[in-house]
C-alpha cells in the first residue's frame, strides 16, 4: 500500500512540475503575478511529494518488501541496515528518484530562500527548473519506474553489489547528485536571465552562491569516491580517468570556471555572455555525465545496469535543454552588454585566463572520455583512451593553472602592475624553488613530478598567505592580526579553497611519485622489512560476517623493533552476490600509509601479500575538505545576507513583495 | 555451515592483482614490465590495466610481457609484439597516427583558439569606452539606500 502511494505521490508530483513549468513562465511573461505567484507553493508542494514518494521507496527497502523488483534485485534480509538504506540509491531507478528529490529540493530552496529575486527572474527560475523536473520525471515513469511489484514474491533478495556496501560509497553518490543537480539551479538562473534580457551584477550575486553549493558539493563526492577506490579497490589507485569518473570531474572544471567568472560579472559587470554559456554548459556536461553511465555507450567501471532505451531518452533530454539553451543564448547573449572596462594586466584578465585554462582542460577531458565512441562510429578504429593519455594531456593545463594562480589572485581590479603584485610574492617564489630543488636533490633521479607539485604546492600555499596578509593593510602586527580575523568570508574562503587545491596537487605528486611496493609469499609468524618498516603476518583466520565470509588476516607492522601498528587487511566473498572484495589493511598516517593487502593461500604454503608505503596519501583527500571548507567559508560570506536582511524587513513592512 | 563457506571460499577465488610468482627475479626487467603493463589494458575488464586487474586473461598477458622482456625484447618490442596480437584496442595510451592525431591535438589547439579569443575580448574590454553607467531607477535607488542602512 505504502508502496503505491509513493508511486501515486511521484506522478502527482510530476503534474505538479508541469502546473509549475509552464503558468509562472506565461506569468512572468504577461507579467500577471498572480500565475507568478504560483511558483513557490508549487515547488514546496513538488518538494513534499517526492520526499513522499522517495520516504515510501525507502520504506519498501528497510522493510525487504522483496514484492518490489527493485528491492529483489538489490537487497537482502542479512543486509546491516546502512546498506538497506543506501541500496535505495544503489541502483539505477533508485539514483533516479534521489536525482529528481535533489532537483525538486533545489527548487524548493530557491522558493524559500528566494525572496531577494525579483518577482519576474525568481517566477522563470522556478519555472525552467521545473522543466527539468518534468523531463525526469517522464523518465523515471516511462523508461526506469522503481515502484513496479514482482508477480510472485521470492523469499530473499539479491544483494546488493559487494562494492558498494561501504560506507564511503553510500555517501558518495548523493554527494555527487546534490552537486550534479546543484548546477541545475545555475542553468536555471542562466536561461531565466536570457529570457529577461538582462544580466547584472545581482544576477551574479544570485547564482555565485548556488554555484558555490554545487560546487562543493561536487568536491566533497569525487573526493569519497576517491577514497573509497583507495582503501576499497586493493592496491590504493585513487583516480582512475574512467568515463564516469570524467564524467562528474567535467561538471567540476566547469563549476570551478562558473564560479571565478560569476566573480567577474557581480563586481565588474564584464564576461556576462561567458559566464551564461558556461552556466548552460556546466548543467549539460551534468547531463553528459548521467547519458554516459546509464546509456552504457562507452564502457567503465561504474556498470550501472543499462539499456539503450533509456540511453536516446537522455539523449533527448540532453538535445533538448541544451539545444533549447543555446538557441536561446545565440539569439539573446548579444544583448549583454559588457560595461566594466580593464586593462590587460588586471584581475579580470587574469580570470579569464583561468576560465580559458579549466574550460579547455574540460575539454580535452571530454574529448578523451568520448574519443573510443567518435574512433569506432567515424572510423572503425577500435581504440582506448585510458590514464596515460589524460596524464599527459590534462597535467599541464594544473601546472599552468597553478602557476598564475598567486599572481592573479593578487592583482587588483581594472588596472595592475605584474611588478607591483609581485613584489610581495618574490620571497614566496625563492621559498618554492628552494623547496623544490631541495626535494629534487633528496630524491635520487626519478621523475620530475614530486619537485614540480612540490615547488607548485608551496608557490601557491605562500601566495595565499601573503595575499591575506597584505589585505590587513599597514599598521603594527597585533592590529594586523586583529584586521585579518575582521576579513570577508570570501577572502578567507578564497584563500582556503586554492590552499586545498595546493595540498590534493602537492598530495597526487607526492603518491605518484614515491610509492613503493613489495610483493611477496609471506609464511605465517614471518617478518619481512620493506622501505624502513618491519611487517610481520601474525595469523589468518576465516571470520564469518552478516553477510559474507571474510579471510582476515592480522599483520603487525614495526618501526626497528617498536609496533607500529597491528592491521587486518581482509578478502571477503558475498556467496548470495557472488563476488569477492578486498578490504585493505591501512595505517594511516600524516606522511605516509602504510597499505597491506593479503592475497591468495598459496599452493607451497603460506600467504602472497603486498605491503605499499604510499607517501601523503591522505594530503589528496585532506586538500578535497580543504577545498570545500574554502567554499563554505565564502558561502558565510556576508554580502549574500545581506539580501537576505533585507527580506526580512520587508516580510516586516507587510509581507508584499516590492513591484 | 562451515563446509558450506569453505565450498563457497573455493568457488569464487579472487586471485591478486600481480601475484609472487609471476614476479621476475631481475629487478629492472621487473620494473619494465610493471611499466609497460600500466599502460596495457585488460581486455574482459572495464577500463582497468592489466596491472592492477584480477582477471585471469590479465594474468596472462602479464606473463606475456615479462616473457617478451626476458626473452631481451626492447619496450617497443613487447608493445608491438602485443598490439599485433591484440590489436588496438589493447593499449591505454592511444598511438598519434592517422585520425587519432585528432585526439592528441584537439587539447592543444583549443587552448590557442581560446587563448585567442579570450586575448581579443581582454584586448576590446581595454579599449571600450568608458561607458556612462546606466543610472538605477528611482525604484533601484530606494532599494539600494535601504540595503545600505542595513
């Protein structure tokens, strides 16, 4: 019964969107408020319902409701309940649902917090954001609809993949959704300016923050899932160029780009017409990203379970919203008149070398990512494009990127001087090269990598730190002190972010470069040394768990004679999914993890186990929550409340919006 | 229960990445073929190199390479040697002939159109002239003076 209520709740909510897509925008047309007015109850009212409906799909999942197809196929009773719960996302109609909770709750949010729109700008963001909600909805009831019964109830489930009953991996995918779907809202912003004609520096206020949001969010996601490769997959890869993995890394160069440029409009009134597109474009590589994994054109290790039905359904929805998007942006962008005027060597422009620099490194990863497709249908070459191709053609766009990121960071507005800004910054380039020259004479040859992230992490880690700190002006140390804890969210926030940035590129070199590795047939109660550490397998015991068997195996790892840790890298075998995973065995550390993985029983006795000392391993996540610290920092910023105040006094005055 | 795990532990044996025994014993040869396997993809795999996968089939191409290497195959040798027999498709770093020139200077190129076209807009922005700021409406005006009393 439950169970057809959500069913029942997510095709009203689907009227819902339609009533919402199409009576604000006529409204806001004919400039009648009362159909504008609709937009708000109606997007709480969608919010409501699908929250409903995903409550009930939810429900099915916890209960083993196993007459539900989806719950069969995904789950089982021996199932420890955070895998009940993440299983309702765990799979493609279930993703769906969560993807369209996401939109809807984006669109509820701007309702709620959209106050400080005007009544025309805020009735057209609601209505194209509805639009979008519509187009899923069709396709989650046409082609993936997750309520469908069984006929004759069997006694268990499934399972869920093995791989992904972890709890890195059940937080990963909303993550990535709530970023994905988060770009939904710049779009919407993006199309309703277009259909008012104008952009201003509100309209950039505006969509900075929801932007923003996105943006982190997104940060927060490809850093699980990075994580969660690392201790999940067995040998420590954290990023692999898979095509799913480009796919939500694209939305991100993207985001990343929106988000310098909408700087650019909302103080200087300068590259409107760019940052619409890259509005447009950013929320299409998102569409990209869900066409890639759930239409199975191009392979990955992200099987999702996929049938071309619901691929050329996405495809159509991508056509449509991106050829209606930019249509519409051909037809209008010509009205947005810039107004700021800037000098070569200025802020602005340095800005636009960054958007140049992450939209073409989008680029070359979208290329990459559908080249294998173009080869095989243009040419008939069947090829791959896998890791050594993108570390070659992505790095350089980083290391450029990052080399003009102090600089540009700290030249002011319309006019600067190259020598002026770098006055200040002469110290922390001596710094980095010294640095980085050190690290190079340490390591005996090697490559070139571990010297480069290192002179690029400490070049721009100092820049932030002088930037902030000429931002406290003149004046004795103690005032200054005092004025840099008084400095605006956004420019703690700024230098935050772009410190993360240092730490993941200064963390991936680092990793990539130093990594060592031992494999071995280790006896039990044998102690063999790799790179400094003594390890020692102590025992390997069969363990049963709730719904696996697990090879656990206990491993001592010692410093000289001193224990340094005591591990238990496992090998577990889901018998109802018939797969088995590895569980790595890892001694986290500030400078190094150390990595221990048990392998086979072997025929001649003993055990083949792998020991990896991975240098700064955890730089590379730690600088991902650096990163959306940096954001949230910028989100808490003051100029996006003060609209926010405003509202409320004008709730005060008597409730009517102004116009 | 427990002849049932120990059937089930037999049934699916999920076998190592690199395993001890296809190790070489000459370092650098083994170096090599770590190498070169990185950049060899595993066939029945999803976009994994066989270095890192655990399929059977990327065992044996692993064995390939370092039989390849032992026999004193040069790294080009081994590449050749098994793109012959695998085609293509093996290789994660795709070879710059023919149309995959495209692919290798779609990045490069791009970056000169846009540095071109972002160097033109930088280029017109300084030489706009100043224009008169639009001034606010009476309307903007009063909102504008109410925010900053805030």
């Amino acid at each position: 019964m439950i169970v057809e209520l959500g069913h029942f709740a997510l095709v009203l909510a689907a009227l819902v969107a339609i009533v919402q897509m199409i009576v604000p925008l006529v409204g806001a047309n004919r400039r009648w408020s009362g159909w504008m007015a609709v937009a708000e109850p109606a997007a709480t009212v969608q919010f409501l319902l699908v929250a409903a409906s995903f409550a009930a799909l939810t429900y099915a999942f916890v209960t083993s409701d196993f007459s539900l197809r989806l719950v069969v196929l995904n789950s089982h009773t021996a199932k420890p309940m955070l895998y009940k719960v993440s299983g309702v996302w765990g799979n493609h109609e279930g993703s769906m649902l969560l993807w369209v909770l996401i939109l809807a709750l984006f669109g509820a949010c701007a309702a709620w917090f959209g106050g400080n729109l005007t009544p025309t700008l805020r009735a057209r963001v609601l209505a194209v954001q509805a639009s979008i909600s519509v187009a899923f909805y069709g396709f989650i009831l046409l082609t993936s609809n997750p309520f469908l019964r069984v006929g004759s109830p069997p006694l268990n489930g499934e399972d869920l993949n093995p791989l992904l009953q972890d709890p890195g991996l059940a937080f990963h995918p909303p993550f990535l959704y709530l970023g994905y779907v988060g770009l939904s809202m710049a779009f919407s912003f993006a199309i309703a300016a277009l259909l008012e004609g104008k952009v201003d520096a509100a309209w950039g206020r505006w969509v900075r923050p929801w932007t923003l949001a996105a943006w982190i969010f997104l940060t927060v996601g490809i850093g699980l899932g990075s994580w969660w490769a690392y201790y999940e997959l067995g040998w420590g890869g954290f990023w692999f160029w898979d095509p799913v993995e480009n796919a939500s890394f694209m939305p991100w160069l993207l985001a990343a780009a929106l988000l310098h440029s909408a700087i650019v409009v909302e103080k200087r009134e300068a590259l409107k017409s760019w940052t619409i597109l890259l509005a447009i474009m950013a929320f299409g590589f998102s569409l990209i990203g869900t066409f890639l994994v759930r239409s199975g054109v191009i392979t990955s290790v992200h099987a999702f379970a996929n049938d071309p039905e619901r691929g050329v359904y996405i495809l159509a929805i991508l056509a449509v919203f991106m050829g209606g998007a930019l249509t519409l942006f051909a037809a209008r962008a010509s009205a947005m008149e810039a107004k700021g005027v800037f000098a070569i060597v200025s802020r602005e422009s340095a800005l636009v070398a960054n958007n140049v620099l992450l939209a073409v490194a989008a680029f070359v990863v979208f290329v990459g990512t559908i080249w294998p497709l173009v080869a095989e249908m243009s040419f008939g070459r069947k090829l791959s494009v896998g890791a050594p191709f993108f570390d070659a053609a992505f790095t350089p766009f980083m290391i450029a990127l990052t080399a003009i990121l102090p600089i540009g960071a700290m030249l002011p507005w319309k006019r600067g001087n190259i020598g002026r800004t770098m006055q200040p910054l002469w110290g922390v380039l001596a710094l980095s090269i010294a640095a980085g020259s050190l690290v190079w004479v340490m390591q005996t040859g090697g490559a070139m990598l571990a010297p480069i992230g290192c002179v690029l992490a400490t070049w721009v880690i100092g820049g932030q730190v002088i930037d902030l700190w000429t931002r406290t002006g003149r004046g004795d140390v103690s005032s200054r002190i005092r004025r840099l804890r008084n400095l605006p969210g956004a420019d703690w926030g700024k230098a935050t972010a772009h410190t993360g940035l240092a730490i993941t590129l200064f963390g991936v070199a680092g990793l990539t470069a130093w990594e060592s590795e031992d494999i071995r047939v280790a006896q039990v109660g044998e102690r063999f040394e790799h790179a400094g550490y003594g390890i020692e397998l102590r025992s390997v015991d069969q363990v049963p768990g709730p719904n696996y068997v697990s090879t656990t195996a206990t491993m001592a790892v010692y410093r000289g004679d001193r224990e340094v840790a005591v591990l238990h890298p496992e090998k577990r075998v889901y018998p109802v999914a018939q797969m088995p995973t590895t569980e790595a065995g890892i001694d986290n550390g500030f400078l190094r993890d150390v990595y221990l993985v048990i392998g086979d029983e072997q025929a001649g006795g003993g055990w083949a186990v792998r020991t990896y000392i991975k240098p700064f391993a955890n730089w590379i996540w730690a600088g991902c929550i650096i990163m959306g610290l940096g954001g949230v920092f910028s989100l808490g910023d003051r100029r996006y409340r003060i609209a926010a105040g405003a509202r409320k006094r004008a709730a005060a005055a008597g409730g009517v919006p102004a116009e | 229960m427990k002849r049932l795990i120990l059937a089930l532990m037999l049934l699916v044996t999920p076998a190592l990445a690199v395993t001890p025994n296809e190790v070489l014993d000459d370092p650098v040869l083994e170096a090599r073929a770590r190498e070169l396997s990185k950049g060899l993809r595993c066939l029945v795999c999803r976009n994994e190199n066989i270095d890192e996968s655990n399929a059977e089939l990327a065992g044996d191409l692993r064995v390939l390479v370092r039989e390849r290497l032992v026999e004193g195959d040069s790294d080009e040798a081994v590449m050749d040697f098994v793109v012959a027999r695998y085609g293509e498709y093996v290789l994660l770093k795709p070879m710059a002939t023919g149309t995959n020139l495209i692919l290798w200077v779609a990045g490069p190129a791009m970056l000169l159109i846009a540095g071109a076209v972002g160097a033109g807009y930088v280029r017109r922005r300084r030489n706009a002239p100043a224009e008169t700021e639009v001034g606010l409406s009476a309307e903007e005006e009063a909102r504008l003076k109410d925010i900053l009393q805030d």
